[in-house]
C-alpha cells in the first residue's frame, strides 16, 4: 500500500520539523503540550475518519421524518456544514482536540418521537424548534457559570470513573456498528449464532490487528495506518464479492454495517442546503398535540442528556490527552463548554438536530491529538466533505470501529487512579464505568454514577463532603430517570 507509506512518510517527517518559534505552534501550544503538527494532523485525520458515518447514519435518521422537499443528500450537506463550522470554532477559540457534529440518541429523539405522527406529532421544522430551545437554555447555563460550576464540582476520581466508562462504552459501540457483536438468543452475542462470519468481519479484525501490532511496535499513525488500511482491504473485497449493506438487509450474514466501500458516480457533487432555516420557533408551544408542560420536559430532557454527555466526552478527551489539572478539569472549561452549546442551537438553525461533542474524538487523542489544530483539521474535512460525500463513504464502520475499540484500551489503563479499596469511591465509580455500556448511554452512566456517589456518602455519615451543587445534579437526575412516569400523571 504505497499511499499509506506515502501518507506515514510526511506526516512522521512533521514530529521532528516543528518549530518552537512557528505561527502554529504559538498560536496552538503545539510544543508546550508535548505535540507536533504531525501528530495533529493524523489525530484529526483519525477523528473525521472515526466519525465520518454521522454524514450517512444522520441522513438516514432524519430522513425518516423529514418532509419531502428535504433529501437525505441535503441532510448529509447541512449535517457536514454545521460539524465544519462548529468543530472549527472548538480548535479555534478553545484550542481543544474535540470533534462536534449531530449527536446520535438526540437525532433519533427528534425523528421517533418528537417529529414521529404516531408519538408526538410534531413538525420536521417545529421538532427543531425545540432542539434550538434546548440550545438557549443551555448555553444561559453556561453564561451565568452554572455549567461550569456543576462539572467542577464533581470529584476527581468520579471524573476517572467517567473516563474508563467512556472507554468501555466507545469500544462496545465501535464492536456494535462492525457487526462484530449483534443481538441474538442472548440480549448480545459475538457475531452470528457465536461465530464471526463474513468479509466484513474479517475486514474488522485484519483492521484492529494491524493497529495492535504498530502500536507495539511504536509505529507512528498506526491508527490511521490501521483505518486506511481496513478501507483499502474492504474496497478489494467489495469489488469481488458485491456484498449489500445491514442497514438496507437487517437479516443479511455477510454484509457492511452500513457504508458500502465502492464508487458509484462522480465523487465530487455541489451540495444542498435547502436544511438550513428549516426551523419554526414557536410552533412546538402552540402545536395542538402539546402543551406547555410537556414542551418544558422535553426540552429539559434533551438538556440533561446534552448537558452531561459533554461533561463526560470532555473529561474523557482531556485525560486520553493529559491535559487535564489535578481536579480533573481541561484548561478553558467554559470556552469548551459555551461552543458546544452553541452547537445545539446551530444544529437547531440547521435543521440537523443538536451538534453535541463526539467521544470519537477520544481516536484522535489516541493518535497524538493534544490541541486545538486536531479540530480544525477535523473541520477543513467536515467542510471538503460536503463535495466528495461519495469519497466519505468509502470509509465502511467495519474499517472505522476498529479505532474505537483500540481507544477503548487506551482509555481503561486509567482505571488505576480510582482507589477501589475505598468503598465510598469504588462503588459509585463502579456504577458509573458499569452502566455507561450496558445501558448504550454516557448520560445514564454518569446519573447513576452521581445518585449513588450521594447514597454512599449518606450512608457513610459523610453528608458534609457532598457538593451542594451534587445534590441539585442527583435530584435532577431522578427527576430525568423518571420522565416517563411524571408525564403520564401530567397528562
């Protein structure tokens, strides 16, 4: 594979040319983070690979829902336009290596329940209505410091748990999406009736092997080595075999999870944005299926699962790269924070649902990612995607998973700073590593992992430790696990 060599050739030239001195290093701390361009430069590379399918699966989602002027294609262009311009702004303004883009769970809210006849009824443009609320709501939480205090008074070893968590969580997601664990007799299984079956598994496992072996080998770039390299053994087996897609076959053995590594057409189209402005302000608050209560939980629900999944993807980024203080903050917390914000009511205006921060940054970190340049080359992509969008699909989840699943690993070793022979540590740490997978949710992890940090200090008489700001979390978390039953005895 010339291309890759070609490819490690100029990006490891980089880890020795960077200047102290240079425009890019003063304005991104390159040097005193202990980084180089080229190590930026692949970890962005890995990032947008990582998080590539949000162009194809976002489409997919929202298109369901979406009236019929708007096309899956103007869905994929407005998705990539609102990921460039935010994830810039993150490399820019907050020189942190964290990736945004249409944050998968609340894209599914807005097409299956929010917008869905058959749930609440909403409109495409009014359900966006409510992501740019939610956006408002959050971004005044941000501006009157409220954000900023509640993740500053989590303990530091509670933000350990969050960050082991995250890595089991990524890995069992990148396992999922490579087809490598499915559903079966049992609530999961390792590929079909136990056994793994099919190219794209073998495209899978050849991927993650060739990582396993650079990284131990120290070889630099061996996640994106890895990624590419996956790729191009996909499109040689795809040109060959011929096989479909899960997404289009759900009961097919033999077939990619969801893109499907061949051209087809020109590789390079002018966009449709006919998504951005495809928002109604006020029509969820007068919409006959709603009322102003439950428009108020929705958007306090969408808030809580937005608020605390960014809290938990920054603790995780900020610990893969180090950057992290001793109280477990990354540096310009409320920059990080006030973006991502931002991003909700972007997403909103864009009619693409809420921009959140993607943990598939966590793949960059893990190929050197330590500043704000790793965004924006993440973003410049975003951005040329949106007219080689037939070029992004090459890249099959099966070649991409095995980024996450690696990352996975990278993020478990820091299980060692938790004490796990104190109990009051160790259990509420426990639930919040164990949850976050088998729930699919960082949020529920983190909720569990914040009630039960609250019993066990109450229990163990030490009712003065707990941040007040730990109780208003806790009970708001209560409140968030118990949505369902609170409004049916509203309505």
């Amino acid at each position: 594979m010339p291309l890759v060599a070609d490819w490690t050739v100029i990006l490891s030239s980089q880890d020795t040319a960077t200047k102290s001195d240079s425009f890019l290093d003063r304005f991104f701390k390159i040097s005193e983070r202990g980084s180089t361009v080229g190590r930026e430069i692949r970890g962005g590379l890995v990032t947008f690979f990582a998080m590539a399918y949000i162009l194809v699966v976002n489409a997919a989602i929202l298109g369901v829902a979406a009236p019929k002027d708007i096309s899956q294609s103007a869905i994929a262009a407005g998705t990539a336009l609102v990921a460039c311009v935010m994830t810039l702004l993150m490399g820019l303004v907050a020189n942190f290596p964290l990736a945004l883009a249409s944050g998968m769970g609340l894209n599914a809210v807005v097409a299956f329940t929010l917008a869905n006849p058959e749930a609440l009824g909403l409109s495409y443009q009014e359900a966006m209505g409510l992501i740019f609320w939610e956006g408002v709501a959050i971004t005044i939480l941000v501006l009157t410091g409220f954000r900023e205090a509640v993740f500053k008074a989590v303990p530091a070893q509670l933000k350990t748990a969050i960050s082991v968590g995250i890595g089991l969580f990524i890995a069992f997601v990148g396992l999922i999406n490579a087809g490598i664990i499915r559903p079966g007799g049992t609530p999961v299984q390792l590929g079909v009736n136990g056994s793994l079956v099919g190219w794209p598994a073998l495209v899978f496992c050849v991927g993650l092997i060739v990582i396993i072996v650079l990284y131990i080998r120290k070889v630099q770039g061996a996640i994106l080595i890895g990624i590419v390299g996956a790729t191009v053994l996909a499109f040689i087996v795809q040109a060959f075999a011929h096989l479909g897609s899960r997404a289009a076959d759900e009961k097919a053995v033999s077939a990619w999870a969801s893109n499907v590594p061949q051209l087809k057409g020109s590789p390079v189209s002018l966009p449709d944005f006919s998504t951005i402005g495809a928002i109604d302000f006020f029509g969820p608050f007068t919409n006959p299926h709603t009322t102003a209560v439950g428009v108020v939980l929705l958007i306090f629900s969408l808030m809580l699962a937005d608020f605390f999944d960014t809290m938990g993807t920054m603790v995780a980024v900020g610990a893969g790269a180090n950057l992290l203080d001793e109280n477990g903050n990354p540096p310009k917390t409320r920059e990080i924070l006030l973006i991502d914000s931002l991003s909700a009511m972007a997403g909103g205006l864009g009619g693409v649902s809420s921009n959140t921060s993607f943990v598939e940054s966590t793949s960059g970190v893990g190929e050197g990612a330590r500043t704000g340049l790793a965004s924006v080359v993440t973003g410049l992509l975003f951005g040329v995607s949106m007219f080689i969008a037939p070029l992004v699909e090459l890249v099959p989840a099966e070649a991409a998973s095995t980024a996450l699943v690696f990352v996975g690993f990278l993020m478990m070793v820091n299980v060692r700073d938790i004490e796990w022979t104190r109990a009051d540590v160790a259990i509420p740490a426990f639930m919040t590593i164990m949850m976050m997978p088998f729930a699919y949710s960082i949020t529920v992890g983190i909720g569990f992992g914040f009630i039960t940090y609250v019993v066990v200090k109450i229990a163990s008489g030490r009712i003065s430790r707990i941040h007040p700001l730990m109780w208003v979390v806790s009970i708001l978390f209560v409140i968030y696990f118990c949505l369902g039953p609170i409004q049916s005895l509203l309505s």
